[in-house]
C-alpha cells in the first residue's frame, strides 16, 4: 500500500531517532487509522500507530521514548504522531486486559494511558494495518473480536460523545467555541457516523467512508451537514453550504443528537 510522503517520512525519522536512542527497543511499527483505512488528509489527518516492543518498557526506556518523540516532532512537526506502545504479547490478548500503556495522545507523551488500547486499534491493525517494521499482520497473532468493536462503540457513543456533546452544546466554552470552526463540527460529526456505522456492521471505516454512509442511513433533511462535513474533510476548496459557522455549529450538534439517540435506541443497542 503506498502512503503519502509526509507519513513515510515521519516514520523514517521516528525509526531512525529510536535506533539511536535505544538500539532494539522497537521492534514493530505499525500504522493506523486514516492511513490503513486509506483516508489520511494532510491538513487534517493525524497519523495513528502501534509500536512493539520486546517487553512493557521501564522507566529508563520510557524516558528514551519520551526524548525519540520529542525530537521527531521537533524534526517533523505536523503531522502528529500518536498512537500505544505495546508487546507482541499484548496485542494477541483482548485490550480490555491491557490496561493504560506509554502513548503519544495529542502529540504529547504519557507514560500511562488507555486512549487508543482498544478494540478498535487491534481490528485495524489486524485487518489493514500498514506494516513499516516487523512481521506482517497476517503473521501476527492480534486479537480480534468482532462484537467487541460493537460494545465498545456502544459504550464509546453514550459515555464520550455525550459529554462531548454536552460541553460542546456551551458557546463560551473551549469546546463550544472550537465548534464555530469548521474541523471540529466535520471531525465529531464523522466520528459519530462512523460510530454508528460499526454498530450496525460489526466493522470499521474510515471518516470518509462514514460520512457517505450517513449519506445514506439517514434521511434526507441530514445530508446538508454531512455534505459539509465530507466537504472539510476533503480540503474545503468548494464554498460552505452554510451562511454562517453559528448556523453549521447547530446543525453539527442537532446531528449528533440524533445519531447518539439512534445509537441508543433499543432496536440498534
């Protein structure tokens, strides 16, 4: 599969900063999210990975990692990097038992954290994870339950983007005020269909993939700010097809409701 330039370079450089830094430690790195899934935008699109190394890492090499993402991102500051460190051995168990790992959320460094442990994560690695270092995923033993990519979405929908939505629906707020623009009203939206899209499928896609499929779950009176969703997505060179961001802002948080009281209704949850 070929990746666009920008990944393979921030790879490269991630790969070579941890091999002088810690000769060894890493020993797979694979790539996610929109990049497997063939949706990677550059000027929106992070890039997603799992990083393998031999054993949980100790604080020495916790340090190490700390001081190789740091100085990639110094290097090559956009796109972020983030994504888990894990074990081979953790990847073939159910992430529920993996407890919080070392991992880059938001560009910033955590030793312990649970963001992206997830069934998610693993189906993606294990059905079109890009591979840069290591064994293929066909040869990889990644756990990988469908019906868990259901009740984590599930749970996903009625805990996050609910609050997500509650704070969001506050104007003088961060995050209501981060919803005036236009990448948060395209980035919630799709993540909410895609969301959507896995409860009813027991599969994942990507934002893209999510946004024509609410094209088409949903009806007609949606389509307008999904139609401008997919629109940021893909770069925004075409004009708004709304008059005002507060007008678009409403129209993201009156489909987001409808798509968490979709999700939760008894016929789909």
């Amino acid at each position: 599969m070929a990746i666009h330039p920008r990944v393979q370079a921030l790879a490269e450089v991630f790969l070579r900063n941890a091999d002088l830094e810690a000769p060894g430690l890493v020993q797979g790195l694979y790539l996610t999210g929109s990049v497997a899934l063939g949706d990677f935008r550059p000027h929106s699109s992070d890039v997603d990975f799992v990083v393998v190394t031999p054993d949980r890492p100790t604080a020495p090499q916790r340090d190490s990692l700390r001081r190789v993402h740091a100085r990639t991102r110094s290097q090559i500051p956009s796109p972020q990097f983030n994504g888990v460190h894990v074990t081979w051995a953790d990847l073939a168990e159910d992430p529920a038992s993996c407890g919080p790992v070392p991992s880059m959320v938001g560009g910033r460094f955590k030793e312990q954290a649970a963001a992206d442990v997830n069934p998610v994560t693993w189906h993606v690695l294990a059905t079109r994870g890009v591979t840069v270092r290591g064994p293929l995923p066909v040869e990889l033993e990644v756990w990988d339950e469908p019906e868990s990519l259901r009740a984590w979405s599930l749970g996903s929908l009625d805990e996050q983007w609910r609050r997500w939505r509650a704070k969001a629906g506050r104007l003088v707020t961060p995050r209501g005020l981060a919803a005036l623009g236009s990448l948060a009203p395209s980035w919630s939206v799709l993540s909410v269909s895609r969301l959507h899209f896995t409860l009813r499928t027991c599969e994942t896609t990507s934002k893209s993939g999510a946004g024509m499929y609410a094209l088409h779950a949903f009806p007609e009176r949606w389509q307008r700010i999904v139609n401008e969703c997919l629109r940021v997505r893909r770069g925004g060179r075409l004009p708004s097809l709304y008059a005002s961001s507060l007008a678009r802002r409403r129209a993201a948080l009156d489909y987001i409701e409808m798509v968490l009281d979709d999700a939760l209704a008894p016929s789909l949850a």
